[in-house]
C-alpha cells in the first residue's frame, strides 16, 4: 500500500491545522442562525466562532452561554464548524464559560477562543482548566485552542503561547492592541492603512506569524472595521495574506466573507501538477523524482502537499485518487 505523504514529508511534527481562511463573528442567537445558514450554503468553506465575551451584555452571561451551547447542539451547525470565544482570564466569569460549555456542548464545540491574555502564564491556566475540564466530563478529544495576542503581554510571550498543546491558531487583536499603548499609537493604525504601516503593529504581526508558522499554528488576522466597504476588506485580507503571511482572516459581517475567501484564496493554477508530481513521488517511495525536466524530492514534495491541502480547505474539486492517496 503506498505510504501516505503524512509518514514521509511531516514524519514527528504535528499535522498544520487545514482551517478556513475565513471566521465569522456572530454575537446573538439571530446572528448566529444567520451565519451557520450561510455556512451550509457554502457547504462548510467558513467557520463561524459565538461570542461570549464582547457579544454578551454585562450581567447576562449566564442567558448567553445557554443560547450559544443551544445552537451548538442545535440543526443549524450541521458542520460541526461552530467555536466559541470565552470571557478572558480577567473577567469574574471565564470559568462558568468554561463549565457550561463543556459540560453542555464539549462534543460539539469546535474549538475554544481565548482573549485578552496577558502573557503565558494566563493562557496555561486557562488551557489547564478546560483540559481538567474535558476529564472530570469524560470528553476525550482534545478541543482545539485559538488564543487571542492583543496585549503587550502577550505578543512578549507569542512564541510561548504558540508552542502550547493544543493551541490550533492565534489571533490578532487589533483594537486592543492598539489601545493597550496609552496613545502612543494613534487609532489610525486600527484601520487601514495605518494598520499595515505603523511599524510597532506591522512588528506585532510579523511575530505572530512567525510565532505562529514555526510552531504549526494557523494564524488570523483581524477584522475590516469598515463595514460598507467590500473593496476595503479585500484589500485588508490580500495584504494580511502577501505582505504578512497570514491565512485566515476575521469577518464580522456577510458581505466580508466572500471578499476575505477570494483575496486569500492561493494560486492554485499549478495545483494539476502539483498532484500529479506527488503521485508520480509516492509510487517512487518519496524518493527524487524527474518530472517535465524538473527535479523534484522531499523539499518540494512537502510545499506541493501544502498547496493540495489548502485546496482542501477551499473546497477545490479533487479527483477520487488524489483524496484517497494524499489526504
């Protein structure tokens, strides 16, 4: 039987999380309905992250969490695409998150999102507390983690976070991150293009990638604060994609996530050969190949076998052969 390319080209490293280059916020259970509808017209291309933190009003966390843990047992979240940003480790309140989530939807919940993380410290407790969690409830799978970098803290520590077990993505804070400077960043830099050009918010994203891809974690990029203005958001996300190197991107409002999947959709005009060649490589054992007069091995097998993966990812047709050999 041929030898997957998972044996050969990423042998002792983690599988690189195959996410959606799109996450839609929604904050209310009108909201929420709405995008799980559009996730299943899209037949899953989008994930969809509930918002308990920002999303519930104060003194109603209780109410929220119930709803949010009803959608995710609900029919709407066919997918099973349907995460959850809890309250941050500052608020009186992440741990009730924590336990009324798990304990009603801890097999549904598609991962956990945690916020406002001062530094590395607060996210292994954090982690910890859901992982204690999952035991005393008997959920054996290990629910993803995506951790929110919006602090000062937090970026000083990226590199720890992103080596976390578990931890699946990272997110950047945009608004916070900004704010938590006192004012010696200037809220132009929330919007663009002072977003990509201040040098201390370009170098918090330049280390979250790096952070992020080292240790095989997906890192997103922040929302389009303008809303009215698809051509704004598509610019933010193709720039966040070529200039920065990241491959997902928030949206918070519909007419974001077509623009956001098209500017971070790659260049799959190569994606026959690509197949073709890791074909020609396993029916070779992995060893050195030559295909249309070019040399191939393990080095270009494995980016090749990334470009079929993110092909995956965008829902781009394969053929049966190729599914059932290389993914």
């Amino acid at each position: 039987m041929p030898t997957h390319p998972r044996e050969v080209l990423v042998a002792g490293e983690a599988p690189f999380p195959v996410l959606s280059a799109c996450e839609h916020f929604a904050g209310s259970a009108k909201l929420i309905v709405r995008a799980l509808e559009i996730q299943q017209r899209m037949h899953g291309q989008i994930d969809v992250t509930a918002d308990c933190e920002d999303g519930a009003m104060a003194g109603n966390e209780q109410a929220h969490m119930a709803m949010v843990v009803e959608q995710l047992n609900g029919t709407h979240n066919c997918y099973g695409r349907l995460g959850v940003r809890i309250h941050g480790h500052h608020h009186p309140q992440w741990r009730h998150d924590v336990d009324r989530l798990l304990s009603g939807a801890g097999e549904r919940v598609a991962y956990v999102t945690i916020p406002k993380s001062n530094g590395v410290a607060e996210a292994v407790e954090v982690i910890a507390y859901i992982r204690k969690c999952c035991v005393r409830l008997g959920i054996e799978r290990v629910i993803p983690i995506h951790v929110l970098i919006e602090s000062q803290g937090a970026l000083r520590d990226v590199w720890q976070i992103a080596g976390l077990p578990g931890v699946e993505a990272l997110d950047f804070g945009l608004m916070d991150f900004v704010s938590a400077h006192r004012g010696a960043i200037g809220s132009a830099a929330m919007r663009s293009p002072g977003q990509f050009e201040h040098r201390l918010v370009a170098r918090a994203k330049t280390e979250i990638v790096a952070a992020a891809l080292a240790n095989g974690v997906v890192p997103a990029h922040n929302v389009t604060l303008d809303l009215n203005n698809p051509d704004q958001t598509r610019e933010d996300a193709r720039r966040a994609r070529e200039d920065f190197g990241f491959l997902r991107m928030w949206s918070i409002h519909p007419v974001q996530i077509d623009v956001i999947l098209d500017a971070m959709r790659p260049d799959f005009s190569g994606l026959q050969t690509a197949c073709a060649v890791l074909l020609e490589a396993q029916d070779a054992d992995w060893g050195p190949i030559q295909f249309q007069g070019q040399l191939h091995d393990r080095a270009s097998y494995r980016d090749l076998w990334h470009l079929l993966q993110q092909a995956q990812a965008f829902s781009v047709p394969l053929s049966d052969e190729v599914k059932q050999r290389l993914l």
